[in-house]
C-alpha cells in the first residue's frame, strides 16, 4: 500500500509540473503574439507646468516662513500666468484672469511685506483654493497641503 501510495504521489506531482510548465509556455506564446501599442506621452499644459514651478517655488516658501528665514525675492516667472497656454483655452476667461491678479498680489505682498508674510502667504494659498473651486477642484488637496499649520 506504501509503495502505491509513493508512487501515485510522484506521478501527481509528474503531471502537475508538466503543467505548469505547458501553461508557461502557453503565456509566453501569447504575449509574442500580442501587438504592440502605443503608448501616448501626456504633455502637461505651459499653464500647469506654470502651475507645478509654482506649488514647488511655494513649498520652499512655506518651509523659509516656517522656519522664520528670509522670504528671499518675488519669482518673476509667477508673471507668466497670464500668458501660459492652457490645457483647456476656454478657461482663460475673466474670473481666471481676476483670480489670477488676486493671486499674484497676495504673492508680491509676501516679498513687499516680509513682516507680515504669514498672513500674505495664508492669503495666496487661499486665493489659489479659491479659484480652483471654480474651475479645476483636482489639485485642491494638493494645495492644502501649501497652508501653514497654525
């Protein structure tokens, strides 16, 4: 009975790597033959490029206020707001451009105003949430995270 069971054991496990192997052979059979597609890049926008330097420049910012560092100087490619080409052209109209000189306002106060850069910055951040309420709520979280802890 031992020997039946030794070997009915083996050939189970014979068979059962045969298999295996017959279904890897059998995957990479298919994946030759799947055709190969192509894949398009996604190019971000002039404007959510802008708007990418921009989260990053500010994130620095934050981290200077922080830490009651020097708020150093206005980046002058925050001017580029109004030229930016974006994804979506149509969003250019007037409540973007409004909140966009709203939003480079409270930016310059901060380097105009160092004393008072915490409340300028607060400020900026929340002119971004603001628009972006309006018209792309995507990033909103993202922008949260700009907001100095209180």
């Amino acid at each position: 009975m031992k020997k039946f069971l030794v070997f009915g054991c083996t050939v189970l496990f014979v068979f059962s790597c045969q298999k295996r192997t017959e279904s890897n052979d059998e995957k990479v059979d298919s994946t030759a033959t799947i055709e190969k597609k192509s894949f398009e890049m996604y190019e971000l926008s002039e404007m959510a490029l802008l708007m990418e330097q921009m989260y990053v420049d500010n994130e620095r910012l934050k981290q200077r206020i922080e830490k009651g560092e020097p708020v150093g100087e206005f980046p002058s490619h925050f001017a580029d707001i109004h030229k930016a080409i974006m994804t979506d052209p149509s969003e250019n109209d007037q409540f973007f451009r409004d909140n966009a000189n709203l939003f480079l306002r409270a930016q310059e106060m901060i380097y105009k105003d160092p004393e008072n850069a915490k409340e300028h910055y607060s400020n900026a951040v929340q002119t971004c949430i603001s628009c972006h309420e309006v018209k792309c709520s995507g990033p909103i979280p993202r922008i949260k995270k700009l907001q100095l802890k209180p």
